[in-house]
C-alpha cells in the first residue's frame, strides 16, 4: 500500500522521492508516532511535502489511497446532527415573506438568542419562535427569515447575520496553471511599472572600478532587480468564494511565479485580529494581524482577493465576525492595514456592475478609498498601476 501511495503522490505531481519513502518507512519503524491515522497523516504530510501550495493536492491523495480508514470514536458535535437537517424547505409566498420581520438591531438578536438558549429543552422544526429546523425564525437552519443567526446547515437564503458553524475550508493549489498566462503578464505590469517608476541605485563596485581605471569620477547606476516588488496577498476563503475558487487559484499560481518576495495568508469574509496559512488549521494556527504589520515593511504592495459579500455587521461591529467572537471591528483592521500599506487594492471576482447592490460591497470600497477593481484582466491592469502610483 505505502508504495501505491508513493505513486499516487507521483502521479499527483508532488515530487516524492524514494529517499523520502524508506525516511517515512524508518520513522514507522522506530515507532515515532502513535499508531493513528491522523499521526500517520501528519508524518507522511512533513516527509512527502515540501511546499505549501501542495498540501491540498496531497491531501486528495492521502483521502484517496486510504480512504475506508477510522475516524477517533470520541469525535463530538456541539450540536445533534438531527437538528441540522430540515426536514423539508418551507416555501413562503411574497406576502408571507413579508409578515416575517427582523428583530430589530444586532446586540437584539444576539441577546434574543441567548435567551431562546437557555428556554429551550428539545427539538423544534418549523414554526417562527424557537431554535430548529425549517419555519420562520431568525434562529436554526432551513427557514427564511430577513435577518438571524444560521446554525449549522447550508446556507439557503444568504440572509444570515452570523453563522455559528465550524467549516471546512481548503488550501489554494500554488500549481495550478488553467488559464494564468494572461495573468501572469497582467502581474508582470507591475514589476515593469515599478522599474519605470524606480530610480536607479549606485552600484558601488563597478563605480569603484570604473574610476579606477578612468583616473576621474566615474559613477556607474544598476536599475531596480528583476524581482524587487514585495508583495502581500490576503485571500478571501469558504461561503460565498466557494464559487470562485478556480479563478483564485490561477491568480494564486500566477502571483507565486511572477513575485519572488510574495507572502500570503487567508481570511474569511473580512481580515481580522488573526489571519492564516493553513486552512485546515486555522483555528490552532493563527498568525495575529498585529505581527503582519510588525513584520513586513511598509514597501510592500497589499492586494486583497474577496468578494466583500457577507453581512455589514461583519465588518461594522464586534462581535460581527460569522466564526468567533471579535474585539474589535473588520473596519478597524482594514484601516489598519491599509494606513500601514498605501499601495493596497481590492480584487472582486464579483462582477463591478453587480457591485452597487451589495451593502457590504459598498463599504469596503469606502474603506478601500475606491481602490477596488474586478477580478479580470483589464482589472488586474488597473490594480497594478494603482499600486505603483501608491508607492
């Protein structure tokens, strides 16, 4: 089996060596792990793959050649997997729609639900009060109502608030290559841009030598390096990007070959106190934004990639954000970000003439000073010469 799984990996094009395979097979066999799938998965993850943007792909493998193999018996949802299935869709007519109204502000909803919470002492589906499944309340899952909390399930209406569900989102694949010649020349305007817009600098050995040999001043400049833009790419993952994935992964695959100083991290929805690498990890590893800002200069150029579309208590208020309980607002990290980084632009896989009917959309575009442009070509163009104009 383990020497299938080598070839699967091959066949994948994640480059596994034989080297790597007797390295995994010795560990297994001075027994460095317990004898678990999960630390089985996490050994040959850290032997196998040496880049990031593989990790999905590997993943896609691992599922497939050990696939049938037990998952811990003590695993535990916080919510029974019954009351997350509606039964059925209840259809409202226009006029029922409307007799359905919001509870009113933020903290009332919040402070509603709290209340139901401790009320409630059993199952409830349809119906317009109580948490459930189906029907008319602001709480549950597989109803309709304007305004609630979403609690486990699928998003039916994408009117919730809040959504309080633990998610599974998945890395964007570096490799991908479906479609990224044209962006990769679009990116490549901005390394061009850059050099026009550069001065040159000394260069002090050939300047040295130069007058050397002259016997007079002879001062010799070198342009900007080939791969001298810094680059900070903050990725909009899971919900509502779900549809998009594809186009992020050319723009992932294109931007990790043409910037050879690229650091990237993935969010949800809207940047935080704490952003990602690894999705499958985001709530063990987080890396807090406040480090970002600390670590990486203000030379770098910021790109966000998202399509600004959730809830404007998301980005408004704390306590806002659809997976934890946020100190401080989305609007406050965003300006955050980009007083630290003035050449910053927003990417919207949205199409722009859509973009006028989403609130959300219109605030990040006021925090963004307008720097928001589409998700295409002719967008990517614009970006890049606003971030050589905000330099």
């Amino acid at each position: 089996m383990f020497l299938n799984f080598l070839d699967a990996l091959r066949a994948a094009g994640i480059p596994a060596s034989l080297k790597e395979h007797l390295l995994l097979l010795e560990a297994l066999d001075r027994e460095v792990i317990e004898r678990t799938p999960e630390e089985f998965y996490y050994l040959s993850r850290a032997v196998y793959v040496k880049d990031e943007g593989l990790l999905d792909r590997f993943d896609q493998v691992f599922a497939h050649v050990f696939r049938g193999l037990a998952t811990p018996a003590d695993a535990k949802a916080e919510i029974p997997a019954d009351w997350l299935k509606a039964v059925a869709e209840k259809f409202l007519s226009a006029e029922e729609m409307e007799k359905v109204r919001s509870l009113g502000s933020w903290d009332d909803i919040m402070e509603t639900l709290k209340k139901r919470l401790e009320e409630q002492k059993e199952r409830h589906q349809g119906g317009s009060k109580w948490i459930g499944t189906g029907g008319t309340s602001p709480f549950g899952n597989g109803g309709y109502n304007p305004e609630g909390v979403r609690i486990g399930g699928t998003s039916t209406h994408k009117r919730a608030l809040k959504v309080w569900d633990q998610r599974e989102f998945r890395n964007l694949d570096s490799t991908r290559e479906l479609g990224t010649r044209n962006i990769k020349v679009a990116l490549r305007r901005l390394r061009r841009f850059a050099r026009e817009g550069a001065a040159d600098e000394l260069d002090l050995d050939a300047t040295i030598e130069g007058t050397a040999r002259q016997g007079w001043l002879d001062v010799r400049m070198r342009p900007e390096r080939h791969n001298a833009v810094k680059m900070l790419l903050f990725l909009d993952v899971g919900g509502s990007m779900d549809p998009f994935v594809t186009l992020c992964e050319e723009l992932f695959s294109a931007a990790t070959a043409e910037f050879k100083n690229l650091e990237f991290f993935y969010f949800h929805n809207c940047p935080y106190e704490g952003v990602w690498k690894d999705n499958r990890r985001r709530f063990a590893e987080r890396t807090p934004t406040a480090d970002v800002l600390h670590k990486f200069g203000q030379d770098y150029r910021l790109i966000f990639v998202g399509d600004a579309s959730m809830s404007p208590y998301e980005i408004s208020t704390p306590g806002g954000s659809v997976e934890h309980m946020n100190e401080e607002s989305g609007a406050i990290w965003m300006r955050r970000l980009t007083n630290t980084y003035a050449a910053a632009a927003w990417l919207n896989p949205i199409p722009a003439d859509q973009w006028g009917y989403s609130q959300s959309i219109r605030m990040v575009r006021e925090l963004m000073d307008d720097r928001m442009y589409p998700l295409t070509i002719a967008g990517l163009d614009e970006a890049m010469r606003e971030l050589t104009r905000r330099r």
